[in-house]
C-alpha cells in the first residue's frame, strides 16, 4: 500500500510540475510578443472551465492611462459572429426554420431564391463582401448603413454573387447581416434585443452587449481601439480619428450581425460553460455547426493559413490539426480590435485572446497559446528586417539601427528582406514626421536593392519634398537608367527640371 500511495504523490507532483511548466511557457510566450508590440489587451487560458492563466496588458485608454483589466471589454470583431450562428440554431431547434431554406424565404425583398441559411453560415452561398455598398456610399458618403440596406444593395448590384452558390468558400460579411435579418423577420425583434435575451443572458454574460454608431452604449470599462505606427508601433493613434478607418468604423459598422459584440475574457468563458452544458443551444445543435461543410464538388471548405489552417463548419472555423484533439474557433480582426476564441472541445481547453490595437499577430499567438497548453511549440515567423531598422532607428538614432542591421542581415532563418517593406516603411516614416529617419530607410533600400528603379524614384521623391533638388535630380536620373518609362520618376524629373 506504502509503494502504491508513493507512486501516486509521484505522479501528481509531475502533473503538477507539467501543468506549472506549460504555464510559464504561456507566460514566456505572452510577455515576448509584448515586449514585440504585437499583444495590448487580455489573456485567458482555462481548462475544464478553470482559469489556469490570465494577463492584461497595454492602456485601455491612452488620455486617461487607464490600464487595462481583466474587466476590460472589448469590440470582438469577426469572433461576433458565433452569436449569430447560435441564433440561427436556436430558431431552428424551435422549428421556425430549415438550416437548407432558401434566404429568400424569410427575407422576400431579397431577389435571389437559391442561397441557403447553411451556406451563408458557412461562407460558400458566393456572396462577396461589402464591396456591395460602395455605390451606395458614393451615393450617400453621410450613411450609415443598417441591416435593411443590405438586400437592396445586393438586388442592386450584379456583380454581388462572385460565384454560385456552394461553389467555393469565400468569406462574406454581408452574409451575416442577412442571417441577422432573418433573425430580427423570425423573432419580430431587433437583433441586439434577441441576443440580449436569448443568448447573452441565460449564458451569464452580464457584460456583453452590441454597440454600433447607432447603438451607443455606455460602458466604462469598454476600451478605446488603437492603430500603431509600424516604424514606431509604440506610438498609438486612435482607430476613430484616421481618415482610413473612417468607413469601416461609422459607415458599415451600423450593421449587426458580421461584428459590433463587445464583451469581456470572463464573459466568453461563461459561454464556453454554456456551450458545454447545453443552457443555450443543444449538443446536436452544436455537432452540426462543428461539422466541416461540403462543397457542390464534394470536397471540403478550406479557410486560414499556417497553423490555423481549418475546415468551415456553421459559424465555427475547425482546425485541421488535431493533434491535440478536435479544435473549433473563431478569430476577428478589424481596425482597433483584433480577437481569438478557441475551444479544444476534445480537452475541454479554451483559449481567449482580446487585443485593442490593430496587430494581426494576435491569432498567431492566440493558436501558438493552445499549442504551448498541450506540450507543443508555438509558431514563429520570421521578423522583418525593415520593421527592425526602422523601429530601432526611431527609438536609439541611426548608429545603433546599423549596428543592429549588420547583426541580422545574415540572420535568414529569423528575419527576412523585402524591398516594399523598406519603402513602405521609409515614405510611412518620412511622412509622418521623421524625415530624417525616414530618409536613412530609402537610402539603404538603394543599397539592398540596387537594380530596382523604384527604390531610386522613392528616394528621389522624398528628397524633392526636403528641398535637396540636386539629390533628387540624381536619383531620378538612376531610376531612369533602370526603367526609361517609370511614370513617376518622368514626372518627378520634368517638375524638378521645368525652371
């Protein structure tokens, strides 16, 4: 019995020592991608409904520096529309609709009678994105779009069916406007309410509501969404006040449906516990949109990249790997909010990752967290060299940005070299006052790229705009030389030249 009890401590104290390590890991992981300016918001990892990690980080508020909390809530972005596909599952476990019904059948104004509910779920139904609403915009650059617009936009425009319908995957937003339509024709109600009532409440989600240009709501504990400059992404602009963002952000984002949720790490934890134990959908409901969809060819639909390659199912993304059991996902990503939700429903695990600057690496760590949780090892891509002499170059001056450069230039298996990201970087910097700096970055991308006439005509154009005329003239001269028709470098030289 002695030998029996010893051994049991023993295999306790290493689960215990595993569990401790894989956290460390988890937190090694979420304080490197800080420190790389790719993580501002929240973390939460659980299994079996138990928080075993969480971190906040980054400023909820960058006027007030107000930090962020675990209270925090954030605008989800895509992660939005789990919410919509568990209402439409909903309404069909009470029979008011056919996953295979036809749109049309709930929403008559709408033309098209072919598409399905299924496959505005799951992204095949050919409908493309909003680029339906650019001649309405032109139109009326003062609306502010709401979900009737949506079938009049689409009857509208002929081009808005890519593709037919269970042709290809094909990821639609304003296909899950019209699935929220259908909700508000079903439930004779408006779609925030329907939420409110039928989802966000019975999960105990008492902190997540819809917030859009015409739903205001008041929430101090709502972060403000940020956009970083890339050369120096330690400098946070407000989503809202560039020009940029601003059709994203007040014209499309009056529709529901696609996004607009806003909620906190432990509010979708407390849905993931719903969703376990069938207080809002039932198991079946929930097996059906886990199932990977087929197309009209009879293959699978086929979404992401890298390690979050997946299949389609009904609002979920289902990863292809499973080697750490069956993973089922969503991820979001608009201008000052980018998200990660994902269950391994094999291990009871969920990962949640909220981030209120525009820094796409998120879902990278978000999945590289699940892959830590289970004995893997995180994905790593390369950095860009560019993004590293720039940013160093702002911080400590133009010494030690070489000095690092000759550190990585070699560096293949950790960083990479692209041309555009030189320049794009150099005009981003030159542009937003750091000429000098910005300057240094198009001088070297003529040094790394000495044969393409467009790193001359960059440095050319930047050098006219800071009055040095003589230097301009050669540069374009040189870009010339590589590319006698370079339209821009033309120009630049006939003004330059005119008096």
């Amino acid at each position: 019995m002695r030998i029996i009890a010893i051994s049991l401590l023993l295999i306790t104290l290493n689960l215990k020592a595993y569990s401790q390590n894989r956290v460390k890991q988890i937190d090694s992981l979420v304080k490197t991608r800080i420190a790389d300016y790719e993580l501002s918001g929240n973390v939460l990892v659980a299994e079996k409904g138990k928080v075993i990690y969480q971190h906040s980080t980054g400023l909820a508020n960058t006027a007030s520096n107000t930090p962020v909390t675990p209270a925090s809530a954030f605008h989800l972005a895509s992660v939005s529309k789990i919410f919509t596909s568990v209402a439409i599952f909903q309404l069909y476990e009470k029979g008011k609709l056919l996953l295979n019904d036809p749109v049309k059948k709930y929403i008559p104004e709408l033309n098209n009678g072919v598409v399905t509910i299924s496959q505005l779920l799951s992204h095949t139904s050919g409908l493309v994105d909003f680029q339906i609403l650019e001649r309405p915009y032109l139109q009326d650059t003062s609306k502010i779009f709401t979900l009737v617009d949506i079938p009049v936009a689409i009857n509208n425009d002929k081009n808005a069916f890519a593709s037919a319908p269970g042709e290809k995957w094909s990821y639609s937003n304003t296909g899950y406007n019209l699935l929220a339509l259908i909700v508000e024709k079903i439930a004779k109600t408006s779609f925030p309410d329907y939420l409110s009532k039928n989802l966000f409440k019975p999960a105990g989600m008492l902190h997540t509501y819809i917030n859009t240009p015409l739903i205001k709501v008041s929430d101090a504990n709502r972060v403000t969404g940020y956009d970083y400059l890339n050369f120096a992404p330690w400098v946070l602009q407000r989503a809202d006040s560039l020009r940029q963002n601003q059709i994203e952000l007040l014209h499309i984002n009056g529709l529901v449906g696609m996004g607009n949720v806003v909620t906190t790490t432990e509010d979708l934890l407390g849905f993931d516990r719903a969703l376990y134990h069938g207080k809002i959908i039932k198991r079946s409901s929930l097996d059906k949109a886990f199932t990977p969809v087929r197309l009209n060819n009879g293959e699978l639909a086929v979404r992401g990249w890298k390690n979050t390659l997946s299949y389609m199912g009904l609002g979920w993304c289902v990863l292809k790997d499973t080697t750490y059991g069956k993973v089922v996902f969503h991820t979001g990503g608009m201008a000052g909010a980018v998200t990660a939700f994902i269950r391994n429903i094999t291990k009871d695990q969920t990962v949640i990752v909220l981030n209120n600057v525009t820094q796409r690496s998120t879902h990278n760590t978000a999945m590289s967290v699940l892959y830590l949780l289970n004995g893997g090892t995180p994905q790593t891509d390369k950095k860009s060299s560019a993004n590293e002499f720039a940013r160093t170059l702002t911080k400590y001056g133009v010494n030690e940005a070489w000095a690092r450069f000759n550190t990585i230039k070699t560096d293949t298996a950790h960083f990479y070299t692209d041309e555009r990201e030189f320049n794009m970087a150099g005009i981003g910097m030159f542009f937003n006052n750091y000429k000098a700096q910005g300057l240094e970055v198009l001088r070297l991308n003529t040094v790394l790229f000495p044969n393409s006439a467009n790193v001359y005509d960059s440095l050319a154009m930047a050098l006219a705009e800071s009055g040095d005329k003589r230097s301009a003239i050669l540069m374009y001269q040189k870009a010339l030389e590589l590319d006698p028709k370079l339209i821009s470098s033309l120009n630049g030289m006939k003004k330059l030249t005119a008096n």
